[in-house]
C-alpha cells in the first residue's frame, strides 16, 4: 500500500513538473500571439511583435521590435515601429478583475503620420478604435481593467508625410521629449494589451502635436488635434485625463500676395525644400 502511494506522489510530482515545464516553454510564443491579436483588433491594421520575454515570478515582460502597419493606402514603411518595452506588473492582480502594472517603460519609438487628402493615416486608425470601442460597448461580458503607475515613452521621432509640393517630398521631423503619464487607467475593459494600445495612442499623439508647432502646417495640427480630442472623449474620461490640448488653436500667417495662408513653421518647410534665405527681422 505504502508503495503505491508513494509511486502515486512521485507520478503526481513528475506530472506537474511537465506542466509547469511545457508552460514555461509556452508562455513567450502564447503571450507574444495575444499582444499582437489585442493590438491588431484595437487598431483596426496588422501589428506584429519580434521578441516577448516574459518572467512570471518577476513579474516582468520585455517586449522588442512592436510594429503597427499602415492603413490600406498609404505607402509611408509603417505607421509606427517601437524600440524596447519594458513592463513591471503586480503578479497578484493578474488573476484578478483588473491588472496593476507599476511601471511601462519605452524607449525609441518612431512615427509616420502621413496626409493624403482628405484623410490622414492616424485619422483612420482613430475610427478604427472608436469602432472597437464602441463594439466592446455592446458586449455586456465582463473584461479585465488595466491601471498603471507610471508610464514613460523616451526617444520619440515623429515624421510628418504632407502633400507634395510640385513633386518634390515635403517631410517634416518632429522630435518629441519624454512623455511621461502618471496613474492610467481604462474605463473600458478587454484584452491588456488592446486597452495599453488604445489609451497609449492618443496620448502619444497629443505629445507629438504639441511639439510639431512652428513645424508642421497649422492647419493640419489643428484638424489633428480635434481629432484627438474627439478619440479622447468616445473612449472616456479617463483617456481624454491623457490628452493635453493645444489651447488656442494655431494661426495661420498670410503669405504674399497670393491669398494662400502658411504658418511660420511650413514656410520655413518651404524654404528648406526649394533653397532661399530666411527673411531677417527687418524684412519681417
């Protein structure tokens, strides 16, 4: 009797180490396919991920080379590639109604916000979320919430494909500082990383907004940022806290005699694209 108990223990054991062996060899391959499924449905386009790395009893994941394709046509090499992620979450809450994650760190992220008229890419990938949004809306089944500490985006490189001008690129680079956001939390509920995704982009988009004037056409910063702001209210109050507005809209400046209206930061496009001197301050 004594032996078969114990040849039972022993099969138990060695059956649990197989499980706990085959999920830890599983985790990666599992946790990388939902972050780049809950992306893909949020965004509405392809978005793929190189590496996951994720240390369960850590209560860490590093996450490298996330990359969110364009929408169907524009031809800019994607509409935005993420360096590393780096996630501190509170193992505890995983099982739990909502995920705690303490800290997400990226660093290097590079963005093509590209116009064509009369839509830009950025502009269907925020209809894409707010019909996401408004789906999960509909499905009364409950969902996990996300809330985070602290968020910190460093390295940010936004490029600005506007509308050609006599057939030459008009590309605009608009550096962006950090960006850092303190206690993000959903109001919606799904998958972690649809949620992150949803809330991170307008966010994002805001920053880049802010630092684009003097740069990019006013007229389209301001049409972006409406944009934005209208993304920010359908997802809810917490994501519209995110989003910092650019205040008074920005002005257009006439340009010659012609009745067309640039502002300052375009006209300096202008004069990087086809060569002359910037006026001085007299001339101004």
């Amino acid at each position: 009797m004594k032996k078969i108990i114990s040849r039972l223990i022993l099969s138990l054991i060695i059956l649990v180490i197989f499980v706990v062996v085959v999920v830890w060899l599983l985790i990666d391959p599992i946790a990388k396919s939902a972050v780049q499924s809950g992306a893909s449905v949020a965004l509405g386009v392809k978005t793929s991920l190189k590496t996951i790395s994720v240390r369960p009893l850590r209560g860490t994941v590093v996450m490298n080379g996330l990359t969110i394709a364009n929408p169907e046509g524009f031809s800019s090499v994607h509409l935005m590639d993420a360096g590393r992620f780096e996630v501190e979450v509170a193992t505890a809450s995983l099982l739990s109604d909502t995920v705690e994650i303490r800290r997400l760190e990226l660093d290097g992220l590079e963005v093509h916000i590209e116009q064509k008229l009369p839509f830009s890419n950025v502009a269907k990938i925020m209809k894409n979320i707010k019909s996401s949004s408004a789906e999960k809306d509909k499905d009364k089944s409950d969902g996990t919430k996300v809330e985070v500490e602290r968020v910190l985006i460093k390295n940010v490189v936004a490029y600005f494909h506007l509308p050609s001008v006599m057939g030459k690129a008009n590309i605009v680079k608009v550096p962006v500082p950090l960006i850092e956001l303190k206690n993000v939390s959903s109001d919606k509920t799904g998958s972690v990383a649809g949620q992150l995704v949803a809330q991170l982009f307008p966010a994002i988009l805001s920053s880049i907004i802010k630092n684009g004037q003097g740069l990019v056409p006013a007229e389209f910063l301001n049409d972006l940022d409406s944009q934005v702001l209208d993304l920010g209210r359908s997802l809810g109050e917490e994501t519209s806290k995110l989003i910092k507005p650019i205040g008074d809209k920005l002005k257009e400046i006439p340009v010659d005699g012609a009745g067309k209206t640039l502002d300052k930061g375009a006209k300096d496009v202008m004069q990087r694209i086809f060569g002359g001197q910037k006026e001085t301050q007299d001339q101004q």
